[in-house]
C-alpha cells in the first residue's frame, strides 16, 4: 500500500476533528442533560433574611415529562419538602432566615439524579451598633457603628444626619469613610431638635442600610475633662478637689463625677449651682504614695477622659502603726551565749514621721545600755548570755515614742511548750500550714516565719491553727517555722521544710555508649537530688535511626545502664536519656553513634583462625625446606664407579621372573639403555673414599646381590651360595662405557659417536634419541650373555676376561662417549644399601 502524503492526511483529518467538535455539545447534553436556569442568579442578601429560588423546568423536556420529579439542596444538604413549590412551568423553594455566609443551592432531578441547576447565595450584614459622639472643644460631630464583613471587603460607608431646624423645616448632612467611623467636621448638631442617623453600606454587588438611629444631642455631648485637680493628705484620707468642666456653659446642667485612686473608684455628683466639687477618700495606707484623677460626664452623655493624674504621699497614722517585732535564735556556744536576730517592719522614711527607732533590752529587770537605731533599719542582732530576755523597739520623734512593742527571749533549756502534729503541703505555688494546739496551755496567738536563704525573713501572726502563704517563689526549699505565744511569752518553735514548687528531676550530664555490631551498651551518671527536685522513678532509653520509627527500654531508678539489642550492623543510631520523675521528666542531650560492621566475636575468631592459618603455612613451609634439604643431600652414584660382568645363559636362566605371572619380562628385560655422555676426569673428580666404599661392596656374592636386586621388584632368585670371582671395576670418570648390543645373538662393544657429535644436541634429547628401544626385548629368554652390575663381581664364564680385556682398551682410549644399559631400580637399591652402611 503507498504511503500518505502529510498534505493529503491534514485533508482528511480536518473533517474529522470538526465533526467532533460538532459531536462533543450533544454528547455531553445527551450524557448530562441540559442545564436550566435558576432565578436569581448567585444573589446577595441580607443575613438572617429569606429567598425564594425558581427553576425553569420547560427547559428539560425529561423534567417536564416526569411532571416534575425534582429536589433542592443546600450545601449538599437536602431541603424539606414542605418548602417545596411546582407547576408545570417553574419549581421552586423557599429558604427561610438564611444564617450562612455562604450556601450552595442546587435543583437535583430524582429519575437521573444529575444536578440541573444551582446558584450561590452569599449574605451580607446591615450595620447596627450606632453612636455618636459630640466633641465641645473640637466642634466635631462623629459617629461609629458596627459592621460584619469580610475583611478583604472593600465597602464604601455613607452616614446621613437630618434635623428639623427653627422653621420646622427639615435639614440633612452626610459624610462618607472607607472605615467604620466618620466626623462631620465643624458641625455641630441643634441641641434643642432630635437628631435621625442612617448608616448605607455599599460594595460593587450588594448595598444595605442601617436602621435609623434618633439621637437627643444632649446625650451625645461629651465634655472636657476636670481642671485643677488637688489632693489634699490626711491622717489615714486624702482629700480631692477640682473645678467644674466647662465652667458656666452647664450650669443648668447636673454633672456625674468620678474619682480614682490607688484601686478605688468614687462615685459624686455636682449640681447645677455648684462651681467645684471636693471628696475625700476612705482610709488609705499610710505613708505611701497615691495617684490621683477625676473625670466627669452630662447626665447620660458619655464620660469625658481621665483629668490629669496628681500624686500624693498619705500621711502618717501614728494610732495605726505596728512593728510586728519578731526575733529568730541562734544556737547558744558552751558558754550559754547566743545572738539573737532582731526584725519589725519599718516606716517608710518617705513619710518623715520618726527621727529614728529605740531597742532595749533587760534581763532580770536589769536594763542594757539603749541603742538607737535609723528610720532606714529593719533589722537588728545582739548578742546575750544563757538568761531570758525581754527586748522592746519603739518608734520616737522627738521626745515623743510611739508604737512601742516587746518580745520575750527564753532563756536557755527553759521548758515552753511547742505545737503539735504540724504539717504542710504545697498546691499551685502555695503551701498550707497546719498544726494542733500544745495541750495545758492558754495560747493567745502564733507567728509564722518562712525563709529560703536564712537572712531575709517574712513573718505573720495567727489565731487560728492552719494557714496558706502565697507569693512564694517557684522550686525554692522553705524553712517554716511556727512558735505559739501565750501570756507575754513564746513558747518553743517548730520548723517545717517544704518546697512551694517542684521541677522535674536534675539534668543527665553524662551520657557513654559502647558500641558493638548489634547490640549498644548505654550508660548514664544517676541524677544527683537536688532541692525541690522530684525523685526519678524511672529512666528510660530513647533510640532510633534516621528511617525506623523510635524505640525505647524502660530501668527503674537504681540502674544507670542498659544494652539496646538488636540493633543493625554499621548504622547511624541516635539515642538519648530521659529521667522521670512524678513532678516531671527531664532528657539529656542526643547522642549519635554508629554500630561495627563486625562483631567483637567474629574478629576474635577471625585472629584465632588466621594465626592457625600462619602457624600451618609455616610449618608447612618449614616441612618443604627440610625434605627439600634432605633431597638436595641425597648422594647420587657416580656411574664412573660401576662395574660390567658378563653372564652365562645359564645363569641368566636361573633369575625368576617377577611375582605377577602374567608378566613374561624377567630381570634381564627391565634393564634399559642409557646414553651417558661424555664426562672428563676433571669435572667428576678422582675416586673418594666414598666410591671405594661401594666398590668393596662389590665383593658380595653373586646370590646376594641376585636377592638383594630382586626384592626391590618383588621376586626371589636361585643362586648358589658359592662367591664368584671378583669382578674388575671400570673407572668411568675419566672414560666412557661402550654400547653394548646384540647382533644375532652375540655381545659387541660398538662404539659412539665422538664427543664433537653428540654434544651438538642437548644431552637429554640424546638420551631419548640413542635409547629409543629396549635391546633386551629382542632376546630370546635363553639369551642373556651379558650381565652389567653396579658393584664388583667375579665373572661366570670363559667370555669374562674377554670382556674386561674390551672394557679396559676402551676405557683407556680416547673415545668420549659410551652406552650401558643399567637398571634404575639397581642404582636406586645399591645408594639405599650405601646410605644404610
């Protein structure tokens, strides 16, 4: 088939797109059904008002057909009913107080359940809250008002003011913001007429307006705030004073005032004649600094702001002062003396009442010398001997004392009684205080003391048996001490040590991890016990990797460590302490650590193996050296030290085959031929002691030799006992052995090739080229003429000395190289036998 052009594909694809495009409106109204209009459409209405929703039904002719089986939601939510409204042409729904900001709804047909129709509604809010505000002194007119919107709303505010004027006639202003709030400047309303005020709020979709707010413009005036203001300080009062506002203009007018000072407020009234206003206070505290302010407003107008703020020190109430002298005990030395700390609530020298404090004091109606102390001291120490005391501080001024007050000092080992079953307990930063009367005595009253750090003290009296201090400071140790007092003495106190506040268990400074391949041992310092400390109750161990999840171990408070297992080889863990305590928990910093790829098990064996390895390469390496030292001493016979006998066939006879019977080689056919090569006296040397050591053994005898040969290969030989002629060694150091061969049937000496022949090729290429088969084997068994031996031997028969005769010219002839044929096996046998003698 021929390919396409891209020219003629563009021509057949455009009617095919269009026809789609074509296609896809009446697919998707076939699929979806046709959407219809909802009237109105996405409206704005007022918040908690009602609408009223319509939906064409005419145009869907399924909805028409099923004479109008519809439904209406409302934010997915479906709408009574009863609320419903149909005819053949319109549905419709009514949606009643509609209190959302925004609501979604939408017209849903009951036999395809597609929706056919919807609208947003949206809500709005009127502005409400209106009230206004006239300013005397600027002359302005302003009104706020309050308004729910979104608050990237942008609404456009305009507040209209109408009036009736002298004529009867009726006169408008406005002014418009973008805030909520706005001035009509210069422009003051007509007091004597009612004022009407109307607020429209208008954005680009939706306008609203208020309610109409009638304003009396009286009750809006707000005037300027009291001038003048002074405060005049009385014994335990303060005195207040100030002009009226406005001067004459509201004469006719009843002003309210209000005075603030310290945390009061006072409530006064000035009327229409009076021209300034004067109250004074209740009783204040003496000799401390008050601050003054009044303000003022017509009668239901707004209040003007605070006058200007006045400050005043109150004055002294001497009947009213208390020192509230109280002393605290040292332990006395062995000689009975003591120190006694002194402490009163001072006058504050701000006040300027006193010239100074007096102490004195008088044991056994004897009188110390008095001291005078400054207005600025608070406290005091003297120091007495082992009797009881009476101390007395007093207030003077002059040659007038006042406030004078006494307390008794026991004396030492004296018996006084002391409360009973005192307790406390802290809840929230305070701590109660209880305790059970001393039985037998009349106690008038008791004097709590607390203290932290021993020299700053704070101290109360009490009537009844229990009480709570506040304002304490957090995680602090208290010493509380509670001493009854009865008649005109103390009797002896009780101490009592609580913490308002306890925190959470000290910090874990100390944190080592030991780290194995799967396992990590963690180890942790035991947190100290600290003041207001809660105990631990337990610690717990918090570890995890960079990917998994955290995991944890729980110890109770007597351990201080523990092994995390099993962890994952060579990977980064993250672990961290945590010290638990009933007040609280405490962590220490994280730590990163990272386990060994290899355990500590595994290197060990791993060193215990590799030193045995080493140990075997060695010994083994040691072994080769030695049995390699032991071959390279193995003495090699000289074959310049063998020997040539011939034998008679008889005696060759006489030699069994060896022990397997299936082979038909005997002793004479495992001799093989040999090429030596040509060997100078000078390189092998003249006859050592140990080569004539092996010649004498040649003197053997014929049927030993014949044994001691034949069990190397396993077979035994017939041999007469009888010694045989000693055979004549041949010398081959400074000769060569001819070749010996059978040529039909006989012994023949041929000689080699000469020295210059035979060493043009390498001497064991020579060997395997001049033996390349056994001569022997072409013998008959009844023929063997010839024996060759190692050792000296005495000849058979009649050809021996013919044979030496042969071998002697040839040993003293010039000719380099000779063949012999020679057992291995006999070499190898014959060094044994020399080794072993």
């Amino acid at each position: 088939m021929p390919f396409l052009s891209a020219k003629r594909l563009r021509r057949m694809a455009t009617p095919l797109v269009l026809s789609i495009f074509l296609l896809l409106p009446v697919i998707s109204e076939g699929q979806y059904g046709h959407r219809c209009e909802v009237i109105p459409k996405d409206p704005y209405i007022e918040f908690g008002s009602n609408i009223k929703i319509k939906f064409k039904k005419t145009c869907n002719k399924t909805i028409s057909d099923s004479h109008g089986k519809i439904y209406w939601t409302i934010n997915n939510k479906s709408i009574d009913e009863s609320l419903y409204e149909t005819n053949t042409t319109f549905a419709a729904v009514t949606i009643y107080n509609l209190s959302l900001p925004k609501a979604i709804v939408q017209c849903h047909s009951h036999l395809t359940q597609q929706v056919l129709g919807g609208t947003i509604i949206q809500t709005y809010w009127k502005p409400r809250n209106i009230s206004c505000v006239t300013y005397i002194s600027q002359q302005d007119f302003t009104c706020r008002w309050e308004h729910k919107i979104k608050p990237t709303s942008k609404i456009t505010y305009t507040v209209y003011r109408k009036w009736e004027n002298s004529q009867d006639a009726w006169e408008s202003d406005h002014c418009s913001s973008g805030s909520m709030s706005c001035t009509f400047n210069k422009s003051l309303p007509m007091l004597s007429k009612l004022n009407y005020i109307t607020v429209r709020a208008e954005s680009t979709v939706w306008e609203t307006i208020s309610d109409t707010l009638e304003l009396d413009p009286w009750d809006t005036m707000k005037i300027d705030p009291p001038k003048n203001v002074r405060v005049v300080p009385l014994p335990a009062h303060l005195r207040v004073e100030w002009e009226r506002p406005g001067g004459t203009d509201f004469l006719d007018q009843v002003i309210h005032c209000q005075v603030k000072y310290a945390k009061h407020v006072m409530d006064t009234s000035m009327n229409t004649v009076a021209k300034t206003a004067s109250v004074t206070s209740v009783e204040v505290e003496s000799c401390t600094n008050h601050t003054v302010s009044v303000r003022c407003a017509l009668d239901k107008a707004p209040w003007s702001e605070w006058s200007r703020q006045v400050t005043v020190l109150s004055s002294l109430n001497v009947s009213t002062v208390q020192l509230d002298l109280w002393r605290k005990m040292d332990a006395p030395d062995n000689t009975g003396t003591r120190t006694v700390h002194l402490m009163w609530k001072s006058i504050s020298p701000a006040c300027k009442a006193i010239d100074g404090y007096r102490l004195t004091y008088m044991a056994d109606e004897k009188h110390m010398p008095d001291r005078h102390l400054d207005t600025v001291v608070d406290k005091a120490s003297i120091t007495v001997d082992q009797r009881a005391y009476r101390v007395t501080l007093a207030a003077y001024r002059g040659d007038t004392t006042f406030s004078e007050q006494s307390i008794y000092v026991p004396a030492v080992g004296q018996s006084l009684p002391q409360v009973r079953g005192a307790q406390a307990s802290a809840h929230d930063g305070d701590i109660q205080v209880s305790w059970v009367v001393p039985p037998l005595y009349l106690v008038h009253g008791y004097i709590i003391d607390w203290t932290t750090d021993g020299d700053t003290y704070t101290w109360l009296q009490s009537q009844d048996t229990h009480i709570t201090l506040t304002g304490l400071q957090p995680f602090k140790l208290y010493n509380i001490t509670v001493t009854p007092l009865y008649d005109d003495q103390t009797g002896l106190e009780k101490v009592i040590q609580i913490c308002s506040v306890q925190r959470a268990p000290g910090n874990i400074s100390s944190v080592d991890v030991h780290v194995q391949d799967k396992s990590a041992q963690v180890n942790w310092t035991a947190v100290p016990q600290s003041q207001c400390s809660g105990d631990v109750v337990n610690y717990t161990v918090f570890y995890k990797t960079e990917t998994q999840p955290e995991l944890n171990v729980t110890v109770n408070s007597r351990k201080q460590g523990v092994t995390l297992e099993p962890l994952q080889p060579d990977t980064r863990y993250s672990v961290h302490v945590m010290a638990r305590a009933v007040t609280g928990a405490t962590n220490s910093s994280v730590i990163h650590f990272t386990t060994s790829r290899y355990g500590r098990t595994f290197i060990i064996m791993s060193c215990v193996f590799g030193g045995f390895g080493v140990i075997i390469v060695l010994v083994t390496g040691l072994f080769c050296v030695i049995q390699w030292k032991r071959f390279k001493g193995k003495i090699v016979p000289n074959p310049g030290l063998s020997s040539l006998e011939f034998w008679s066939s008889q005696d060759c006879h006489k030699i069994q085959p060896f022990n397997n019977p299936s082979e038909l080689e005997t002793f004479c056919e495992m001799i093989y031929p040999c090429e030596v090569n040509t060997i100078t006296d000078d390189i092998m040397g003249s006859t050592s002691t140990e080569d004539r050591d092996i010649q004498d053994m040649g003197k053997e005898t014929v049927c030993d030799q014949t044994e001691r040969w034949s069990s190397g290969f396993g077979s035994r030989t017939f041999c007469d006992s009888q010694p045989r002629e000693e055979s004549s060694n041949l010398g081959l150091a400074p000769t060569l052995l001819p070749l010996l061969a059978q040529q039909d049937g006989e012994i023949n000496l041929l000689e080699s090739t000469t020295s210059e022949d035979s060493s043009s090729e390498p001497s064991d290429l020579q060997a395997s080229e001049s033996c390349p088969v056994n001569p022997y084997r072409l013998q008959t068994p009844g023929e063997c003429p010839v024996r060759l031996g190692l050792g000296g031997g005495e000849a058979t028969s009649g050809t021996t000395e013919e044979s030496r005769s042969l071998l002697n010219t040839q040993q003293h002839s010039s000719i380099a190289p000779l063949t012999a044929y020679v057992t291995l096996d006999m070499f190898e046998h014959r060094v044994r036998e020399s080794k072993r003698t």
